[in-house]
C-alpha cells in the first residue's frame, strides 16, 4: 500500500504540499506525510513507506534536539502524522551546507561551476572540487512563499525586513547548531549529514520554534562514512541515501524542468528508493522498521479522531 494523498473533511482547512497534506487548525497544524516523490519542483512517483519513514526520521531528531531550540511537536498520533502548534511560518528557508555538492540548477556545484564564488554570506575560494567539505558550514538561505526560490543573504533579509535582526539571529545561530548536533550524531551512525533546510516559526508571543521536519532523506542528503574518502579520491560519487540517483535518472532521460509529461520511475528503482528511506531510518535511529500495512488512510483517520473539528 502507497499514500498518495488525504482527503479528511473534519481536520480543517487543507493546503497540499509537495509531499506533505497539511491541516490547519485555530491553534494547531495536523501534518500527514504521504509518499509522494518530488524533484525538480514536481511530484515524479509513489515511494512506498516514505511517508512513515519521513515522520519517524523527524521524531527522532526533534527528540534529539529540543535542547537547542524548542520545537511545534505536540503529538505523534500515527506513524505518519505530526500534530504541531501553529506558528507564524518565518518566510525563509535556512539550508545549511557542509559540503559543496549537488546536479539540480540551483545547485552550489552547478552554480561554482559557472564561476559563482558567493553563496549567501560565505564567499567559497577558487579551486574547489565536487563533494569537497567546506571549511565550515555555510547558510545559503532561500525565500519560502515566492514562485521561485530567491537567494538570501542576511543583508537581504534585513534590508527587506523579511526578519529583524533578534529573530535572524536566533534562527542562523539555531541552525548551525541543529546541524553541527546533526553531524555529530550522524557521524556515530556512519552517516555523513552533507546538508539539510530548516524550518522556523514564531508563536503568538513570538517565540522562534523549530517546525515542520528535520534531518530528514528529503530536507536533507546523507552519505556514508566509511567509503567517502576512498571513493572522492578514485573520482567517485559518495555513497549517498538521499534522492540523487532517482534524480539523475530523471534528468538523463527527460527535461524535468520543462517536459510536461516524464516517464514513468522504473519500478526497480521505486524499490530501491524505498528500501533506501528504510535503511537510512533503521541506520540513523538504530531500531527495526515497523511496516505498516493495511489502508494508510483508514488507519490516519481513526489515529486521528480525537482531533476532529
């Protein structure tokens, strides 16, 4: 069984995202992770379990970081759902990187290829190879609500009052935070967290939280550890659990950014993604994952009862 999509008529008002189906409450959000596969700003396949993985990945590391900086969750009352406080969303999406990588368009290895040398504040020096670690992590934030995703700097931000200057300071300093403990952490599994997007949101008394997932296979790219040196020196791609090899199928065989109609995901690969978004859960949390089978939805709307309107 796949989730494709909800349809719940008494959790409030519906917004669908790329992946996530999302219900807005007067002071809560119901956050139901489907299995949708999207890239290239489009939805390309079904990944059976992905949705599960994808909550229980971020139950993990919201648990692990609370002490940073507070986050929305306030239950998990399915293996695919987050009940979260509403917040204020900050319209700016925080990616932080720790490596130079990546083949879309908007890539940093795309983009230094074609000589671009400033990536939000950080100015990245000549000579660079791909998958290279950066000297230090960098934020290259981006707009959220635009048609496109807009390069940020802080300059940007402040001078466009998309933050003042406290809450941009808390939400970059909450950042390299999260991401330094998602190194670290990721590191004892094998794991090398290469980088991820964060989420932030203020409460009606204007507190920063956390919201949305963390360090998650979608917000995020991991790579493993033991074969990263080995295989960069022999001029090899990383070992990676995140979308790329799904991606760059796409992109060998079709325009995703401009063909109306792509084909279809080769049916071994759907498999290997999910039995990837499965490994990488079982690698980063350390237990066995729990399929769930029988109707996803029907399971969600009986989970969620108790949160009816």
């Amino acid at each position: 069984m796949v989730l494709e999509k909800t349809d719940f008529k008494n959790l409030g008002e519906k917004y669908t995202g790329k992946v996530r189906d999302v219900y807005s409450q007067k002071d809560k959000v119901v956050m139901i992770s489907t299995d949708r596969y999207s890239a290239f700003d489009r939805n390309l396949a079904l990944i059976p379990c992905k949705g599960q993985v994808l909550t229980q990945v971020s139950r993990f590391w919201f648990e692990n970081t609370k002490d940073i900086v507070k986050n929305h969750v306030i239950d998990f009352p399915d293996p695919n759902v987050i009940v979260g406080k509403k917040c204020a969303v900050v319209p700016v999406e925080m990616v932080v990187r720790g490596y130079i990588t990546g083949v879309t368009g908007t890539s940093t290895w795309t983009l230094y290829q074609k000589g671009e040398r400033t990536f939000g504040d950080a100015v990245l020096p000549d000579g660079m190879k791909k998958n290279q670690k950066l000297t230090e992590p960098i934020i290259t934030p981006t707009t959220k609500f635009e048609a496109h995703d807009r390069p940020l700097t802080s300059k940007i931000i402040l001078e466009e009052k998309i933050m003042t200057p406290e809450i941009w300071q808390k939400v970059s300093g909450a950042a390299l935070k999260l991401f330094a403990r998602g190194q670290e952490i990721a590191l004892k599994k094998g794991l090398i967290l290469v980088d991820t997007k964060y989420e932030f949101g203020l409460t009606p008394e204007g507190e920063v939280m956390l919201i949305d997932e963390i360090h998650t296979p979608d917000s995020s790219r991991y790579w493993q550890a033991n074969s990263y040196k080995e295989r960069i020196e022999q001029g090899l791609e990383p070992e990676n659990f995140d979308k790329e090899f799904l991606r760059l199928w796409f992109k060998a065989n079709c325009d995703p950014y401009k063909d109306k109609v792509v084909p279809p995901a080769p049916p071994e690969m759907v498999t290997e993604l999910s039995r990837r978004y499965i490994q990488i859960y079982e690698q980063i949390t350390g237990e066995k994952f729990k399929k769930e089978t029988g109707d996803i939805e029907k399971r969600i709307e009986n989970n969620l009862k108790k949160y009816a309107i």
